[in-house]
C-alpha cells in the first residue's frame, strides 16, 4: 500500500501533505482550524493503528507491539518524508522515510511459527 502512496505522490508532482501544509499554516493562528487538522491526522494514523492491530491479532505482530504507537512513528515519518521530498523537488526522502518507518514495525514482527 505504501508502494503506491508513494508512486502516486511522485505521479502528482512532490506537492507535499495537504493536512501538513495546513497545519504548519494554522497550528498558532487559527484555533479551530488546527482542531480540524489534528483530527485530520488522528483519522489518518487510526487507518495505521487498525491495519496494525488486525496484524497483531493475526500473530503477524508480537503482542507487546503498541499499534498506536506504531501507526505515530509511521505518520511521522511520512510527513517528514513528504515535507522533505516536496522541498527537494526530489522522492529519495520519502522513500528513505517509509523504509524506516516499515523496518521500525518488521522489528515487532512476531517470530516465525513452525
């Protein structure tokens, strides 16, 4: 699914994260927009933490995994990824960031069952 994320933002042009943008225009200025932004973003990391916990449930994930926590570094890291490669004008950021971000959820992987 990230594969795609991400081919699609390099098919739009690097136009950067439209929640991001907002955000980084509105957090200090406009209360109730921010509001709207943060639960922008809630709704976005909750579609991760879902995914996790289903993973989790499954046994794909160890149970001392936090999804919540997961699906936060994994957002974080597609911002970061989305704002850096916007700036470039390049994709090599967001792709390193996603990378990261899915090796730091494989280190919670759930060993192999025999």
């Amino acid at each position: 699914m990230l594969a795609g994320f991400v081919a699609g933002f390099e098919q739009q042009g690097l136009p950067g994260c439209p929640i991001g943008s907002l955000a980084s225009e509105v957090a200090e200025r406009n209360e109730g927009a921010r509001l709207r932004a943060a639960a922008a973003f809630d709704a976005w990391e909750g579609l991760f933490s879902a995914a996790l916990e289903r993973m989790r449930e499954r046994g794909e994930l160890r149970a001392d995994a936090s999804p919540g926590a997961l699906a936060t570094a994994l957002l974080a890291s597609i911002e970061g990824g989305l704002l850096l490669s916007q700036t470039r004008k390049h994709p090599a950021s967001l792709r390193i960031a996603v990378e990261a971000a899915l090796a730091h959820v494989r280190n919670y992987r759930a060993p192999a069952l025999d």
